[in-house]
C-alpha cells in the first residue's frame, strides 16, 4: 500500500484559508458585486513581480538540453568520471554529459536519491532503505530499513561514510559503508544547540563541503545548516525574504550542489529558480529564473507545495546541470563570457 508524505499543518491551514476566502467571496457578490466578478483571494501571495528575474543578475545561458531517459525524473548526480546519474522512474540511468545513455539499473521501486563514490560504487536511496551497486551495475548490498518512517531524499558519500537525508524522520543519518548505522544528525538538542529540521514536503538533501563540514538545508526555516561528521552544529545562512535574495514559499531551498570554489548552488520550489551564493552564504547570481520553467511553476504555488522542483549537479568546468522535476528535462547552464 502506498504510503504518502506526512505533511505540516500549514498546508491545512492555507486550504482553510482558500476556503474561508471563497466564501467570503460568494457574501460580498451577493451584497452588490457583480455575480460573474469573483473577489480576489485574501490570502493569497501576490508573486507576479517574481515572475520576471532581472536580467542583470542572470550569470549563466542554456547550452544544451535533453530529455531524462524515463518519466518521473527525480534526482540528478554526477559520478567521478563526470557521467550524469539520473534517478527517474524505476531507474538509475547514467548518461553523458550531451545526453546519452550509458549504464542502466531497473530497480523493484523508484530510487529518490544517489550518490557515487570516487571509486565508483553506486548508493542508491529508495523511499526507505539503501541498496549498493558496483560501478558495473551489479547489486553488492540492500541496507536494512531504519523505520517505518523514513522516506531518503538525498545521499552523499564522505570519505568511509554514508550520509543520507530522511525527511520522514527530519534526520541525517550517517552509516559506515557496511550499512552499518552509526549516527542521527539534527535531531533538536537546545543543549548542544541543534535547532532541528523541519522538512514540510519530501525535498531533504545533504552535501559534503571541501572543508569537510556537512551543508544540510533547512527547508522549513528557509536556510542551509553546516554539521561536523559527528553532528555538532557549526552554523548556518539563509533567510526567508520574497525578494531574489532570499528564500520564499514554506519551504525553501529544496536541493544543493556546490562548486569547486566552495560556493553553493540552490533549487526552489513554488517559484522555480536556482541561484549562486558565496561560501559564506551571500547571495550572488541566478543560474535561471522562474520564466525559465513555466510549467513547473504551475503545478503549485509558492505558499504550498509538495510536487515540482529542481535538482542540480556541477561538473570540474563550473557547467550547471538542471534536472526539472516537471517538465523531465535537464539544462546544461554555462557562466556567461
């Protein structure tokens, strides 16, 4: 039986919202307004100045883009040799970097998340456990489940460890690379100063920086949290804002990837969007603005979203591979000369 997302009670409260403003609609036609006008919903973000990203800020152009090999694309990796690595459908398909397809690994359910390590071992995160592939393709290992719960959403391997995002349990979870758990990051602990995660939606990812700090996003406190290996808290950035500069919608950033350089590489939802920051956090640049993905940004509005979004990975030239969540397809983004 299919289990869903459990979501937060702010998407109950913006349907109770939507609802009291219809009727508050149909009292006011009735007092006078034209029955065929219907009042403007209250509630209701007015984005329509974000739909348009100025064009100075924009740093990057479309290069080239591809279809995913199969519906239902869901995340997007890149391997040691700088082969692409796309989760969609019931499938782990590698590809080059000009859209052919390489290997490919048909899986009982649809994989949420992947990682490959540098001597090209492939994890893979399903909905509630690991399985480990060989670079050939060839399963070494399926993990235990570690709950009812969990739901794994990102993944990425970090020296002789694994650490993988559960947004059904609002937790990183460090394994050894027998599958071994060893450890759950970000539960909230006012002691050692842990905030906690809140994850409304299944949009959960963790990177490995080069200074070997963990970068978590926080989507429901719209910022990227930095963790040690053993989970200490060593600070964050990030803030919610309507504006380019920030964060917007319930929950925001959704994916991470990161340069060389150190700088980070965000993805939105709601307002589909995926911009440049410095190491430190600052904002720098759009990679491509919401007019790019249209009909991503119809499936769900910026106050309330569970579907939609982006993916993003980075090759060794600083190109930005898009993986559009909606649309099934991926964008090759080169900085402007």
């Amino acid at each position: 039986m299919k289990r869903e997302f459990q979501l937060a009670s702010r998407r109950e409260f913006f349907g109770q919202a939507a609802g009291a403003a219809a009727i508050l609609g149909t009292i006011t036609s009735q007092r006078g307004q034209a029955a065929d006008k219907p009042a403007a919903n209250p509630f209701a973000y007015d984005v329509s100045r974000l739909q348009k990203t100025d064009p100075k800020l924009i740093a990057y152009e479309e290069a080239a883009r591809w279809k995913a090999p199969h519906a239902e694309a869901k995340r997007i990796a890149l391997g040691p040799d700088e082969s692409l690595y796309i989760c969609s459908g019931n499938y782990l398909t590698a590809m080059s970097r000009t859209g052919e397809r390489g290997l490919e690994i048909a899986l009982a359910e649809p994989p949420r998340c992947i990682t490959v390590a540098k001597d090209g071992t492939i994890y893979a995160g399903l909905r509630d456990h690991i399985e480990v592939f060989s670079a050939k393709g060839q399963r070494q290992a399926t993990w235990d489940s570690p709950g009812k719960k969990t739901w794994f959403t990102g993944i990425t391997v970090a020296g002789d460890d694994v650490f993988a995002a559960d947004a059904g349990n609002r937790v990183v979870l460090r394994y050894d690379k027998s599958g071994k758990l060893a450890l759950r990051l970000g539960e909230k602990n006012k002691e050692r100063n842990i905030p906690g995660f809140i994850v409304p939606s299944p949009f959960f990812d963790v990177e490995i920086a080069r200074d070997g700090l963990l970068r978590i996003n926080n989507p429901g406190r719209h910022r990227v949290e930095a963790y040690t290996r053993d989970g200490d808290f060593e600070g964050s950035w990030g803030m919610v804002s309507m504006g380019i500069t920030g964060f917007c919608g319930c929950c925001n950033p959704i994916n991470l990837a990161l340069l060389s350089d150190g700088r980070f590489v965000t993805c939105e939802k709601g307002l589909p969007r995926v911009k440049i920051y410095s190491a430190e956090g600052a904002f720098e640049s759009v990679v491509a603005g919401v007019e790019a993905f249209a009909e991503n940004a119809e499936v769900c509005g910026p106050s309330d979203c569970t579907t939609g979004g982006l993916d993003a990975a980075v090759d060794s030239q600083g190109r930005i591979y898009i993986l559009d969540l909606v649309a099934g397809d991926v964008r090759v983004m080169k900085a402007k000369v």
